[in-house]
C-alpha cells in the first residue's frame, strides 16, 4: 500500500542525471518518494485505497530550498526602500526589531511562511537574530510546527557592536545566549521527526565577541548542528570586522577555527580571492541572496567564479525587510539576470544551474542531499506541482526549467508537499486558515511601526528622486 501516488505528470527530477521525465508517476509513502515509473504502471503495481493527484499537463519540481531569511522581516516589507544597509539596519530594522512581541513574531511567521510555501518552498532556513524579549523564537518554531514546512532556526546572536549602530536592547550576554541556545537546542533540535533543526547564528561577525563566537561553535559541536553568518555582505561589515576584531570577518573565523562543511555563509558579496580558496579549502557553504543585494545596492557577488571553483552555492530571498518578498520563483530570475547584466555574458549562468542551486545544492548547502533536494526513490517526498495553465505568464511552455526560471509565478504553484503531506493544495493552506493569517500579518505590522516610532515611513510623501 501506498499513501499518495501523482500520475502523469512530468517529473524534473534534478536527479544525478539531471533526467525529465515526461508521462511519469510517483508513489508517496511515509514521508518518503518509493517509487517512480512510466504513467500507469504504479496504479497497477499498488492496489488499495490512496489519494491520487492527476499531474496531466502539470510539472513536478523538488521542493525549493531556501537558505537564509528573517521572518520577523516580513512584518518590514518597504519600510527600507531607497537605504544602504548602513542605514537600514539603525534607521528601520533595529527599532523595529527592539519592540518586536511574541503576538508579532507569530503573525510574522505565519504569513512569512505561508509566502514561502505558496513560491513552491518546502524548506527554509530563518536566522533569528532579535531577541529583546525572552522566547521570541518559539512562536516561529511554532509556525514551522503548525505550517508542516521544513524549517532550520538560526538562533542568532549578538553581545557588542554598539560603536556600529547595533542597537543595546537586541545586545545579550553571553551566558543569557547560552542558556537560551541550549534550551532550543534541547527543545525542538531534530523535533517532529527531524523536520525541524536548531542552528548557531552569529549575526554578524563583528556583532559578536570572539568569546561568544568560541561558544557558539562549541554548541554546535556538541549537538553535532551547524552554524550559519553574515559575511562581507557590504565592505562596511568587513571594515567594522577589521575594526572590533583587528582582521576581516571571514578570517576571524577561520583564525577561530569555526570552519568546515557545516558552515553556511550568508552573501559573500565583497570576497577576496583569498577568502574564496579559503571557502573551498574547508567546503563552508555559500546562501546567495540576490535580490536582497540589488535591493540594498549591496553589490554583486561573485557567484559564477564560486561555481566554477566547486563552492556550493545555494539561494535565498534573505528577510522581507531587504527584499519586500519571500517569493523563490522571483529569486530564480533574479539570480540568472544579475550574473548574465554584471559580467555581460548571456552564457555565464543557465535557467538549469539556477534551479540546482535552489534545491540540491541548497540541499548540500544544509547537509541534507541525502533526504532533499530531487526527486529521486527513497528521498524525503518534499516537492511542488507547478500548473501553467494558472497563469498566461507561464503558457507557451517550451521548456519546463526555462518556464519555472524565467516565466514563473507562484501563481502556478498548485501542490506543495513537505514530508509526503500535502500542506498547499490548489493555492490554499491545508494546516491553517489562509485569510486570518494575512489579517493578523497587516495588524502586527500596523501595531509594529507604531511601536517603533517609524509611521512616518508608511505616510511618506511621493518619494521620486529629482535630479
Ligand atoms: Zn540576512
């Protein structure tokens, strides 16, 4: 017997081979993907009662994988426009983040994650760095919970860098971070059968001393996690690096010792090539965030050069207040327009590598190629059917990887499954109910900005720039 079995459908498999298969089936079962073959020979091979899902004219893509966000961000959407980060971390983020509550932070979760799911994202990674209140991390993990997506927590960490503009009321002392890490970490590290994990997120390098840095890697030594951080996302945070540590960000960790392939770093737009070997010496994982970096005029990374030295590059939407979106479709195009436009060079990335790197090489990026990441027998059943005929912007259909890439919308995006459980189905949440969570995310938002003094960035006059 089986649980679930998606007929005919075409099946982009990111498989080792990289094989479309046209007119196939997949058979579901506990959680896992059990069987793949030729349309009707699984109706035939298993007998019995299972829900059938016809994939006719439909598209079956491995869940998308997203590696960094914020989803207390999401609360944040166009309250940064027109910033540098230098300005949009003390002006907008920082106040908001110091007045961020519990009701908030479970309003923003929600509707952070069902953003996620519905741009056919069956994975996230949230980097929680702000917590001016005790347990602000468990109503995300709540959501994770309720949701049914797939979901790492950071839990990040600051103890210095007031002299930078890191505001006093997200700063916590080290033993109150670890006692709080440990509590996570014990709690939910590998909880509802290990579709949740807990991470150590130094905020940034030079937001943390090296003594917290130390710790941190400890802990994630001893839970056997990983660790995921900012770096050289501006050349700020390599100059305020240089400043508090007396060496770059990316060489403090390596001068620490916090290196190795359960390290994930979060941009690398401003690398040197010593940085980049250094990467690759110690297999530490890359999360680009593209539209994030365009967003904030952050720069380019250098991420065909990466990909040509075999550094996994996996992707990200980073949080909403740097993007104003959790859409993983967007990040596709954005990703292969920003490194076709940067280096002139139509040939420097194709629709197919950037769709590897929002799931198998975002799967590598987590350690997690073994159960995600394709659809291939005996991986996790984490996936997304992505019906054309929902939007005009996705018909004619010529290619199914340039479709998704290029003419894709989450409007198309039907069914998702985390698991082998159907969270999303014909463009609805099945765990929870869709409209109260928009309601609540626009009340949390409006309640937010109150809060935190910044209403007069929502009644802002016609901001178009005169030259
Ligand atoms: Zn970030």
């Amino acid at each position: 017997m089986i649980d679930l079995l998606i007929k005919n459908s075409t099946l982009i498999t990111v498989n080792k081979d990289r094989e479309i298969l046209k007119n196939h089936s997949i058979a579901v079962k506990d959680k896992k993907i059990v069987d793949i073959a030729e349309n009707g020979k699984l109706e035939k091979k298993y007998n019995g009662n299972y829900k059938v899902i016809n994939g006719e004219g439909k598209f079956v893509f491995p869940g998308l994988i997203n590696t960094h966000t914020h989803l207390f961000q999401t609360l944040l959407k166009g309250m940064g426009d027109n910033m540098s980060l230098e300005d949009w971390f003390p002006k907008m983020t920082a106040p908001s983040a110091v007045h961020l509550k519990k009701d908030d932070m479970y309003a923003a979760a929600r509707l952070g994650i069902l953003e996620t799911i519905q741009s056919g994202t069956t994975t996230l990674v949230d980097y929680m760095y702000a917590h001016p209140q005790p347990k602000l991390s468990d109503p995300v993990i709540e959501g994770f919970k309720e949701l049914k997506i797939r979901g790492i927590f950071g839990r990040g960490t600051h103890n210095t860098g007031q002299q930078f503009g890191n505001p006093e009321g997200i700063i916590q002392d080290i033993d109150t971070i670890e006692e709080d890490a440990r509590r996570l970490l014990n709690e939910y590290h590998n909880s509802e059968d290990g579709r949740i994990k807990i991470w150590l997120a130094p905020a940034a390098i030079w937001t943390n001393s090296k003594k917290l840095l130390k710790l941190l890697w400890e802990l994630a030594q001893e839970y056997n996690t990983g660790l995921t951080a900012h770096i050289s996302e501006t050349p700020f945070d390599r100059n305020a690096s240089q400043e508090i540590h007396g060496d770059s960000d990316i060489k403090v960790l390596e001068n620490l010792g916090l290196v190795g392939p359960e390290v994930l770093l979060v941009h690398c737009v401003h690398l040197t090539d010593r940085d980049k070997r250094m990467i690759k010496h110690y297999d530490m994982k890359v999360s680009h965030n593209p539209v994030s970096n365009m967003y904030l005029a952050s720069g380019v990374s250098d991420v065909p050069g990466m990909i040509e030295r075999e550094i996994k590059v996996s992707l990200a939407t980073d949080g909403p207040a740097s993007n104003n979106s959790q859409d993983m479709i967007e990040v596709l195009k954005s990703t292969a327009l920003l490194h076709k436009v940067s280096s002139m060079d139509p040939t420097i990335i194709t629709a197919e590598k950037v769709l590897e790197m929002a799931t198998i090489d975002g799967a590598k990026a987590l350690g997690m190629e073994d159960e995600i990441g394709s659809i291939e027998i005996g991986k996790k059943a984490d996936l997304f059917i992505y019906n054309p005929r929902l939007s005009a912007k996705s018909i004619p259909i010529n290619h199914p990887v340039s479709t998704l890439v290029y003419s894709g919308s989450d409007r198309c995006v039907e069914t998702v499954l985390v698991d082998g459980n159907i969270i999303f189905d014909q463009g609805k949440l099945v765990t929870a109910d869709q409209e109260e969570i928009i309601t609540q995310g626009q009340k949390a938002a409006d309640g937010l900005a109150k809060r935190a003094g910044l209403e007069y960035i929502k009644n802002r006059e016609w901001a178009s720039i005169a030259f």
